[in-house]
C-alpha cells in the first residue's frame, strides 16, 4: 500500500510538472518569437506615423492608426460593457438571491453566448447596423466589441460577487442598508479585485479579436477622429501586413503583434496596481 | 412596567423545505433584561434570531409564519420596512463581520444609515462609538487603515460598537463570543450587563457558563421547540422539564 502511493505520487508529480513547463516552453517560444521577428522592425516610426502609400510593399510609414484605433475601440467597448456588466451581476448576485432557478438560467445563457465565436458576433453586428443604418465605424466597433465582451464581463464579474460571504450581507442588511447600498458598497468594495481582472481580461478579449470587428470597425490608414468613420484596429493591420507578399512588412507585422502584446502587459500592471491598492481594505473570511 | 415585553413572538413556524425547523415558537422577550437563547447546537437558536430582524429573507428556502410582534407591528407582515426594522437592531454575529473598508469608515458607513451628516458630527460621533466599544485606545491612531488588519477580538469589538452606531433599542448577538479569546469574551460579555439598562438584549449561546453569568430570562429550546421558559435563576435552580434538567446536568450538549 505505502509502495503503491509512492509510486502513484511519484507518476503525478512528474505529469503535473512535465504539464507546467510544457505549457511555460509554448508560452516562452510564442513570445520569443514575437520578439525575435518583432524588434528588429520595431521602431519609433512605427509607432508613431500612419502607413504611407504603398506601406503594404515596403515603403514607410507606421501602425499609429491601428494602435490608436484598437486603444479607442477596446477602452470604449470595455467601458461600455462594465457599465451594462456590473449592474447585472450585482442584480443577480443582491437582487435575485431568493431567484435560485431564474439565477441558474442566466448563468446558463450567458454560458452559452459566451461560447459563440466573435465572427457571429461580427456577423449579428453586421446586421444590426444594416437594421439602424449605420456604416462601419468606430461606433459600430464598439457596439459589436461590447455584445462580444458583455458575457465574459458579467460571468467574471459574477463568480467573484458569489463568493462575497452571507455573514457579510447580513452585517451589511442589519446596519438598515437596503439592495443597492448591499450591492455598490458592501459588495463592489469586498469584489474590487476581482472585478479589476474581469475587466482586463475583457479589454484583452476587446483589443485582440478581428473577426468582430472586420465587417463592423473597417480598415483605415487614417487615425480615428469620428465614431461615425472607420477604425483599424492592431488584429486586423497585422493581418494585412502578413498577406503582404514582401518579407520586411510580415516582419513588421510581428512587430505590431509585439505593440499588441506589450499593450495588454501595460494595461494588466496598470491594472494590478490599482487591484493592490483596494486590496487592503477586502476582508479575508 | 417591570418584565414589559419588547419581543412577542406567536406561533412561529419555519421551514426548509420538508424540514421543520422552529416549531410553534411562543415567547416574550422582556424589555432592557439579558434573554439568553440556550440550547445544543442546531436547535434553531440561530435561525430564532434571525426572524427577528429578517435575516431570513436572504435565505431562499426557509418559510417563515407566525407573528412577531414589536410596538405593537407583525415584523412578519409584508410591506413591513424592514430596513428600518433592522435599524431598531443591532446584530453582532458568532464571528465579526467588518466592513470592506477602514476603520472609521465600518462606524461612518452605519452612522451616515442613520442620517448624521457632516464631517465634524460624523467624526465626533465615531469616536464615541469606538470608546464604547472599547476599540478607541487601540486604534485612535490607525482610523484610516483597512478593518480587515484587526484582530478578531478587536474586529468583533468594531462589529458592536457598528452595531451600537446606528442607534437601536435591542441587540441580537449570535454566539457572539466563539471565536473569541477569554479576555475580549468577558469584556463583551460585562460590556453586555451594563448595556441592558439602555437596550434589549437578546443573546443566543451555547455555553451554559455564560447564560448563568448574564442571564436574566432563559430560553431554553430543543430541536426546534422551546422546553422550558423562565427568569433565569428560577430555570438553572428549579429547572421543571426534565430535558432542561439533562442539559443543565451536562448530559447532552
């Protein structure tokens, strides 16, 4: 008996930890290789100018329309959805706690829309714009992005409130605090890091996705300066730039894939620093 | 005036789903006296409380009937204010339940429930609150910090003196010493005795030791039901019912 446990013991440790650094090795290689081709076309030209004509056979100019449209078209459609999100996860989580079966549905829904790949989303806000009659845009972006990220947003934001403790709720009830004192006070605060990290794994989903924004958002070598006209946004430059039968622009387009990555690293620390900070102040039960 | 009672409770019945868990609860709580609620672990002491301020809403399954009567209102009925209610009360649960904010805050956040205003009023008045407490000495100089970075006898002193900030009439406390060292256990407990002559107290126990120290009117209840009801000396000297007697003995817990 003691023999068979070690040996069992011995077999998982070894799985668990063949499993972690094979998962490591992967993520290193993606990221290494980003760089590798990356850094070399990385420059501040990039950065910082528009594609000039012919950019997409080697001539000059950057990805600043892409970068400054994925940064506009992921914030907007991250805001938008916390806006919607939060509220509807505090309602199931305060307002419905006496709902179990109609709380189960929704989680089951939103499940399930969760799982729809974004070129349906990009399909379904195709469709709605056809419906309103508004043309590709940043608007139009934003809208389709936030239907994508909604689900994601309301589940994540979701899962943290379900574990704010009942104790919690009857001190909060018991000080005379009705629902939404319980909900924006007690349960935001107790949640603040969790919340944090629902809202930057959704501007990830936002700023990395190109099929919902390829018929919604458009393409443009122009910086945004209306939500009535087209954006480009980084999935879809880097897209172009590796159909680009010229060596040097697919190089440039792992560099775009680096300025993609090393957003999300800027926004995440931002992000985890603020998360710290509120910390503090959540109880540990 | 003497054994006026603030707490009718009739007939109450609660259950989840096919359980019966209080079973045709009758009691009267008396006005600024120690009730003690004793009796083994789950026999409904807990879920007792809890009606009283309502708790019970938050619990999808339990169902509640009866009548519970204070000045003269069936808390029960609906369209009752129950977060008014609640405010006639103050709750100190089985282990503290600080605020997600800073110490001056957990006391702010119940006083503002209660409608003080101003900085200069607020702050005044939380620091009554903490002296009364007991807390003021220890954290005078660290209000601003988190309440999570106390410890669970202090956080547990912060949950009363909460509780006492928004200014009730009774106070329903949960075993409110369990999780407690000795020294801030007697000190909730002395601080209790000298509260009676301001409030109602409702105190729900299982330390048999405890209820004979403060106890000036004893519930005892048993799987659901109530045995036995009296003052308290008459029910540890002369207990009449023969389950109190086993309890009180030792013989079953």
């Amino acid at each position: 008996m003691k023999l068979r446990q070690k040996v069992e013991e011995s077999i998982f440790k070894v799985l668990m930890i063949l499993a972690t650094y094979f998962i490591l090795a992967v993520l290193g290689i993606i990221i290494y290789s980003i760089f590798e081709k990356g850094i070399k076309s990385l420059s501040w030209e990039m950065i910082s100018q528009i594609p000039k004509g012919g950019y997409y056979y080697g001539k000059g100019g950057g990805i600043l329309n892409a970068i400054l449209g994925s940064l506009s078209l992921a914030f907007g459609s991250t805001v938008l959805a916390f806006i919607i999100g939060l509220p509807v996860a505090l309602y199931i989580n305060v307002f419905l706690i006496r709902k179990k079966k109609l709380v189960m549905l929704i989680r089951f829904l939103l499940d399930l829309v969760w799982g729809i790949p974004s070129i349906v989303y990009g399909a379904f806000g195709f469709s709605l714009m056809i419906m309103i009659g508004l043309q590709t845009s940043l608007l139009a972006g934003i809208i389709t992005v936030t239907l994508f990220i909604l689900p994601i947003m309301i589940r994540s934001m979701d899962e943290i409130l379900r574990t704010v403790p009942i104790g919690l709720s009857e001190a909060s009830y018991s000080l005379g605090s009705n629902k939404s004192e319980t909900a924006f006070k007690i349960f935001t605060r107790q949640s603040i890091s969790g919340i944090i990290t629902a809202i930057l794994l959704s501007f990830g989903r936002a700023i990395g996705d190109a099929a919902s924004v390829l018929f919604t958002a458009g393409y443009t070598d122009n910086l945004p300066n209306s939500f009535l006209e087209p954006v480009a946004t980084l999935p879809l430059s880097i897209f172009f730039q590796l159909a680009s039968p010229v060596p040097e622009v697919q190089d440039r387009a792992y560099a775009s894939a680096l300025v993609l990555t090393l957003i999300i690293l800027i926004v995440s620390l931002f992000s985890r620093g603020i998360g710290k900070r509120y910390h503090k102040t959540k109880i540990n039960f | 005036m003497e054994n006026q009672a603030k707490i009718k409770i009739q007939n109450l019945n609660v259950y989840a789903e096919k359980q019966q868990i209080l079973k045709n609860i009758n009691i009267e709580i008396p006005k600024n006296k120690i009730t003690v609620i004793l009796g083994p672990s789950g026999c409904g002491k807990t879920t007792l409380l809890k009606c009283m301020n309502r708790l019970t809403d938050l619990y999808p399954e339990l169902k509640v009937s009866g009548k519970i009567i204070i000045e003269n209102k069936n808390i029960l009925e609906a369209g009752e204010d129950i977060y008014t209610l609640r405010q006639q009360m103050g709750l100190l649960s089985q282990r503290p339940y600080p605020l997600p904010m800073t110490i001056y805050n957990n006391i702010a956040y119940a006083l503002k429930l209660r409608g003080v205003r101003g900085n200069r009023e607020l702050h005044k008045q939380v620091v009554k609150y903490l002296k009364q407490g007991n807390l003021w000495d220890e954290v005078k100089n660290r209000m601003r910090e988190p309440a999570s970075r106390l410890s669970i006898g202090q956080q547990q002193r912060l949950c009363l003196a909460r509780g006492l900030a928004v200014n009730p009439e009774i106070i329903l406390a949960d075993e409110p010493t369990s999780a407690l060292d000795p020294i801030s256990s007697q000190y909730i407990e002395e601080k209790f005795v000298e509260l009676k002559k301001d409030y109602t107290i409702v105190l729900v126990t299982h330390i048999l030791r405890q209820a004979k120290r403060i106890a000036d009117h004893v519930v005892f209840m048993y799987l659901g039901e109530v045995i036995e009801q009296g003052e308290g000396k008459e029910v540890f000297e002369n207990p009449k019912m023969e389950k109190t007697k086993l309890y009180l003995g030792g013989t079953f817990n």
